[in-house]
C-alpha cells in the first residue's frame, strides 16, 4: 500500500506539473518571436549589441530608425554583430541591385538577401521592418486590450446593475470625454508631445472619477450612465466605413502626424470592436452566481470588476489583443506602401514592398518582406487559436 501511494503522489505531481507547463503553452509563438528577434539582432545590427562608453550602458535593440553614423563612438567595451550595417546605409559605387548570396564589389560584404537600387541591404531592412511590426503590434494590442476589457466589463456589469447619477453629472461627464477627443486630435496635430497629453489625460479621468465617487442625494438621482449603449453606438459609427480609410483620412489630415500618432489612430480604431465583443462576452460571466453574491455583500463596483469578473474574461481578452495586433501591423504595412503616413521616413516592410514592385527584375526586395506579412500573421492566427482553446475550457 505504501507503494502505491507513493506511484499515486508520484502520477499526481506529474498531472499537476503538465497541467502547469500546458498553461503557458499558448504564450510559446510570442517567445519564440522575441527569441528569433534577438537571434537575427546579433547576426545583423547598426550598433553593437550591447555598449559601454562614458560609463553608460547601451543595447541596440528596437533601433530601426537609427541612420549610419560619420564618425562611430569609442567604446570601451562592445558586443558586436556578425555583420555592422544599417538599412539606411547606401553604396552607389558598385552594380546594384545585388541578388542575394552577393558580395559587395568595394566593402566584399556579404548581402545574404540582397540589396536594391541604392545599394542599402535587403535583411537590414527587412529586420528593421521586423522591429517596427513588433512595437506596433505590441503596443496596439496590449493598449487597446486594457482599455476595451475595461470598457466591456463595466459595461456588462453597469446593464445588469444600473448605476443612478444626476442630469449635471452626466453632462460634466460627456464634457470630459468631448475634452479628451480634442486632446487627442490636438496631440495628433503636434500642437504638443505626449508627455503633456499623458498630464491631460490623467487630470480627466482623476475628474472622472472624483465625479464618480462624490455622494448623491436620492431625491436627486433621476437617469443612468449608459455605457452599454455607448459601446454599441461607438461601433456603429466606426463599422460601416474600412480601417483603411480612416487611416488615410487621418494621414491626409494630420500631416504632422508622429509613429506614436499612428499607434494612438490604431488603437483607437480597434477599441469599438473589441469593447462590444468583450461587453458581450462579460454578459456571460455578470449573471453568474458569485457576482450576485459579491454584490449583495456590499463590494464596490469597481472591486466587483477588478477582482471577480475582469479576470473571467482574460483568455478571450487575448484573443482580441494578438488579432489587434496582426491587423494593425496590416494596416501600417498598408499606409507604406500607399506612401503616406508617418512610416514613410522609415525603411518598412511596406515601402520595401512598394520599392521592389516597381521593378519585379529587383525581385527579392519585395518577396522577403512579404513573407514576413505572411508568417508573422500566421503565427498570431496560432496564438489566437490557442488562447480561444483556454477559453473554451
């Protein structure tokens, strides 16, 4: 018997141990990007990897839109790739383009995929594309993720629980959000940086707050917030009309427009969507008997949100924020190729597609960049996938 029992605790550890790795299994496609990401930056890189001069340390990641220097720094220490090149370096002194596998005539490097009509090298630029694909997609996704779980959970929660307020109060809250709309188009204008909109846009939501959280008189509380309402009527107006050509509109308009801009558009034009699918998706969890019991104990709202049903709708939040960032790294690969937008001062995946369509002998400059629309979409499909598994059990 003891045998046994001891074979049982045994089995049991390895179940429980499995169950654990198979937990994160869907975080593996995400791992591997920033593995294979830190991979080709050793191989191929502008700057040393990692840097130290004047007692400062530098790593040169995330620097797609570093140009090649006239005079390189001193550096007392420094780990540097196989090949030092930037995508933005130029060579007009030999017979360009070069097909891959080629050797430079003057230098003798080695351009692996290539390089096009000015001679700047193909897999410096298609990693560089890679860098800017990976902050937008990143950004997009996380940000829109955490703004639309929220906007969906509490509107959910507010439908099955009215909250009561006042006409002022309701008015002083569509102020705000009417103040932070010309905020927003203000910073996209470049009247001012993001740390001043970042100010702003913490002073509104404190007043929202505060405005929240004051006491009401009950002879006084005569309407409700209609955040529900509000999500659905924000997806009506955003739906009819492609992403597309929001994003064109804008480009046209804000001329000024910043890559952080950019980023603020996407995020925007993916938060009606997502906070009308979570919203639907929180109507699932907001009847269930624990939030009933939650609230009859007297929890705030908020605590109600925060701790009980927002982390019910994590797995499905997933799926939302990896598609968010597939189809804005899309959309940004789209607007370059067009021509237009913020991007167009970077060597993008969609300028590289652009440059080599205009001369199909050049081939190689547009096949590279293509594929890596393809595969990097693919694997956020797979990424997608395996979070609505998590979800469905």
């Amino acid at each position: 018997f003891f045998h046994e029992d001891c074979r049982s605790q045994t089995k049991g550890a390895r179940v429980k141990k499995l169950s654990q790795g198979r937990k994160y299994k869907q975080y593996g496609w995400l791992i591997f990007i920033l593995i294979f990401y830190i991979v080709v930056k050793m191989v191929i890189n502008s700057e040393p990897l990692i840097s130290i001069s004047n007692s400062s340390l530098k790593i040169g990641l995330f620097n797609f839109y570093k140009k090649p220097l006239a005079v390189e720094p001193e550096y007392q220490f420094a780990l540097r790739p196989l090949i030092q090149i930037s995508a933005y370096q130029t060579d007009l002194t030999g017979n360009h383009p070069l097909k891959p596998f080629s050797n430079a005539d003057q230098h003798g490097v080695r351009h692996w995929l290539g390089t096009d009509k000015l001679g700047r090298d193909v897999l410096a630029g298609f990693i560089g594309g890679f860098e800017l694909a990976l902050i937008i997609s990143l950004s997009v996704g996380i940000l829109s993720g955490l703004i639309t779980v929220l906007a969906g959970a509490m509107g959910a929660y507010y439908r099955r629980y009215p909250k009561k307020t006042t006409k002022l109060r309701r008015f002083i809250l569509v102020i705000c959000l009417v103040k932070f709309v010309f905020l927003s188009a203000w910073y996209l204008l470049g009247i001012y940086s993001i740390i001043p909109f970042i100010m702003f846009t913490l002073i509104l939501l404190g007043a929202v707050i505060l405005i929240l959280k004051l006491p009401i008189k009950s002879n006084n509380v005569n309407v409700t917030i209609p955040i529900s309402s509000f999500n659905r009527r924000f997806l009506e107006f955003f739906q009819p009309i492609p992403d597309l050509i929001f994003l064109m509109l804008f480009a046209l308009l804000f001329e000024r427009m910043s890559l952080t801009g950019l980023i603020f558009i996407l995020i925007i034009l993916r938060v009606p969507y997502g906070s009308y699918y979570l919203q639907s998706l929180a109507h699932q969890f907001v009847h269930k008997q624990h939030i009933d019991q939650a609230k009859s104990m007297g929890l705030s709202s908020m605590r109600i949100v925060f701790q009980h049903l927002i982390p019910l709708m994590i797995p499905g939040t997933a799926v939302f924020m990896v598609l968010s960032g597939s189809r804005a790294v899309l959309s940004e690969s789209a607007l370059a190729f067009l021509g237009i937008g913020p991007t167009g001062d970077y060597i993008t995946w969609g300028s590289m597609i652009r440059l080599g369509l205009t001369n199909l002998d050049m081939w190689w400059v547009s096949f590279f960049p293509i594929l890596g629309l393809v595969l990097l979409s693919l694997v956020y499909q797979k990424m997608a996938k395996a979070f609505q598994k998590v979800q469905a059990k």
